[in-house]
C-alpha cells in the first residue's frame, strides 16, 4: 500500500499480537481487538517512529489502517 501503512502494521503487530492474516488495510482496531490503552501505545509509538503527533480523540477503535495511514499522511504533508 504505502512506506507509511507498513510501518503502521510493523508498530501494531509489535505492540499488539493480532494475526498477521486478519491485518489488512480494511481492518479497524476493533477488529484486530486493540484497547484503548494499547491505542495510546499505538499512537505514542507513531509520534515516536513517524514524528507525527495524532491526539487520544483521533485514534480511535473503529479507524481501518487505511484511515489511519491517510491521517498520518496528511500530518506528514504538514
């Protein structure tokens, strides 16, 4: 898909053992099962590896990675 979607799938499938065959752009973090503190995690590690800040409001469980990927895309540009 996108340099900025793998690096989103390598911080989730660290920080949370979802199965790398239920992970697809299409996936939202509820379905992969994520809580919400594993999404502070999620978030704290995109800050972290992509220098992208995203506030708590903006990850939220029903996102898909797609969507997830264009809005740290979009902060990139910035």
């Amino acid at each position: 898909m996108s340099p900025t979607y793998d690096q989103l799938v390598s911080i989730v499938t660290h920080l949370h053992d979802a199965p790398t065959d239920r992970i697809s752009p299409d996936s939202t973090f509820a379905q992969l099962d994520v809580d919400s503190l594993t999404l502070v995690e999620i978030s704290i590690r995109i800050e972290r590896d992509l220098g992208v800040h995203i506030d708590d409001n903006e990850l939220q469980e029903d996102l898909t990675l797609a969507e997830t990927t264009k809005l740290i895309d979009s902060k990139l540009v910035q």
